[in-house]
C-alpha cells in the first residue's frame, strides 16, 4: 500500500477581467452595468415622490439638491448610459425574435428611429411644460 494519497485536482478556468479581452464583452458590460446606474436613478425618482408627498417644503429642497453640480453630472451620465443601452438593444432584438416575415435590420432601425422621435417628443414636452 502505497504512503501517499491521491488527491482530486479539477481544473478551474481563470476569470478575473475575462471581459476585458474581447471588446465586445466590454460593451456587453457596460450595456448590462447600466442598469445598476439607472436603477439609482429610478430610486431618486422615487425619492422625489416621497418628498412630494411631504410637502412642498420637501419637495423643493429636493429639486434644489438636483441642481447641484454632482446631480447634473449624474443626470448628463445617466442620458448616455439610457441612450447606448437603447441603442444596442435595438440591435439584440431581431436576434431574440423569432422567424420574422422581414428583413431583421427593419426591425433595429425602426426601432432606433422611434426611439429617437420619442426622445425628441419628450424633450420638447418638458421644455414646454417647464416654460
């Protein structure tokens, strides 16, 4: 009988920054981060709900912190994130889509095309509001 023990070695992969290598995962990630970012931005909002329901004391001093220059910094970073992430989700969705009676690309310009009318649309509806 033999004085040493086996031992069970299984192979483990290395993944630490296995996104960085592939520029493609790297804007895969930063795709599927955004979320996170405008998961806090979603949770502001709903800050400002709550404040609403205070009181107009409240809800004024919460608008007023949203003028600082760090939240319009988070806004402005918050924009582009929500803009590359519709961008690329218009190109994901003929792929997850199934057969379609035509053309797949019809399908992710039309849909960057509305997004940016809706986009437009909406802007134009606050200025006007906020006139």
């Amino acid at each position: 009988m033999s004085r040493y023990k086996p031992t069970l070695k299984t192979y483990q992969r290395p993944m630490a920054g296995w996104w960085t290598k592939n520029p493609f995962y790297v804007l895969y990630m930063i795709r599927e981060g955004s979320a996170v970012l405008l998961a806090a931005y979603a949770l502001v909002l709903l800050v400002g709900l709550a404040r609403l329901a205070q009181g107009e004391a409240e809800y004024e001093a919460w608008r007023a912190a949203l003028a600082s220059p760090l939240a319009i910094v988070f806004h402005l970073v918050a924009a582009a994130l929500v803009a590359y992430h519709s961008f690329t989700w218009f190109g994901v969705m003929p792929k997850t889509a199934p057969k379609l009676p035509f053309p797949p690309r019809l399908v992710t310009v039309g849909g960057r095309i509305a997004a940016v009318v809706v986009s437009i649309g909406l802007v134009a509806v606050v200025a006007g509001v906020t006139r």
